[in-house]
C-alpha cells in the first residue's frame, strides 16, 4: 500500500505523477490521505487517482472522509484510531489505524475489514511517536482474525521481519513517494513481499 499524502502544501501534479509511477512498480493499493484541506478540494486529484487505479487494477483508499471516498467510488474508507464509528456503503471496505491490542478489538468489533497498525519503525512522518515495533504487531496478531497491514519506518529490508510477525501486507510513505524513482522503489518492495511468499 501507499500512503499519499495530499495536504495544502502538496504540488497536485506530483502527486498524481507518484501515484501513476508506483502502481506501475507495482503498488496494488493507494490511500490518498489527505490533511488540512476540506474533502471537496481533494476531490479533483482523487478523480484522477481513482482513474489510475482503475488503469492498474488496483484499489483506492481515502483518508478521512467518507464524502471523498463516496464521491470517487474509493474500495476503502480508512479513518484514525479515535474516529466516531462510520458505516461505508457496501462494497466499500473499513479500515483503522490502531496503536493497541484494545483499539484493534475495538475496531474488528466495528466490522473493520482490516487494520493498520504501527508505528513499526522510527518515521519521519512521525517523529514525536515512539515505534510500538513488532511486538505489537504479534499481539495484535493474536487478538483479532482480520488481515493486518504494518506501518511506520518500513523498508524493503524490513518487511519480511513485519509478514513474519503476522502481517498480510506493508503500507509505505517516504519509502516509495520521496524516492527519485517511485517505480522502481515500488519494484523492490513487491520483490520482497513476493520472497516471503516462496
């Protein structure tokens, strides 16, 4: 998965040009995060995201609002930890950022059809947060039955330590937007996530 960031300060055309490079190094899943801006100004990039996915055969995610994610047709609604309850239309998938063994009971008990779950690793996209590491991610493991996704610091290096803890998938930030090429950052990533499947 990737995460795009989409804030005020965001180039549009970057973003879309990141989107478009990583679903073709492979990227199966792009949530569009988006923070400080109202819903209905995200809108014209998330059009075009959601055009790419279709492309690619991949899945669209949106980051916190309902609205953008109805109005795009997004496969995933994903909302924070502390987030009031919120029912998607069917087909569209609920998921949560969880940062305990409580929250992710909480959030399989909701009917969320999966879990993000960090942080793994120290991240620059959240220095103030002390890494919860892979233990975490085995106890969560342990607690709920819905697939898991691990976040925070994950590099390709890193991710067979995170699948092995219990994990169906890594989603990825800075590893995959702020590389010179997100193509081929992309590429190494699928490389090993298909060396933990052989």
């Amino acid at each position: 998965m990737l995460i795009l960031p989409y804030t005020a300060q965001t180039d549009p055309a970057r973003a879309v040009w990141v989107a478009a490079r990583a679903l073709q190094g492979g990227v199966n899943w792009v949530m569009l995060r988006v923070r400080e801006l109202p819903a209905r100004l995200a809108l014209d990039v998330a059009l075009e995201v959601r055009r790419l996915t279709r492309v690619h055969g991949a899945w669209l995610g949106v980051n916190p609002y309902p609205a953008l994610a109805e109005w795009v047709g997004a496969d995933a609604l994903h909302l924070p930890e502390v987030a009031p309850p919120y029912t998607p239309p069917d087909p569209m998938w609920l998921g949560r950022s969880v940062h305990s063994v409580d929250a992710a009971q909480r959030a399989e008990a909701e009917g969320c059809s999966y879990l993000l779950v960090g942080t793994m690793f120290p991240t620059a996209s959240h220095p103030d947060q002390p890494p919860a590491g892979i233990l975490l991610l085995r106890a969560v493991r342990a607690a709920v039955s819905i697939p898991l996704i691990a976040i925070g610091g994950i590099t390709p290096e890193r991710v067979a330590e995170c699948i092995q803890a219990g994990a169906q998938g890594v989603a990825v930030l800075s590893g995959i937007a702020d590389a010179p090429d997100p193509a081929d950052a992309a590429t190494r990533y699928w490389a090993a996530l298909r060396a933990c499947a052989t």
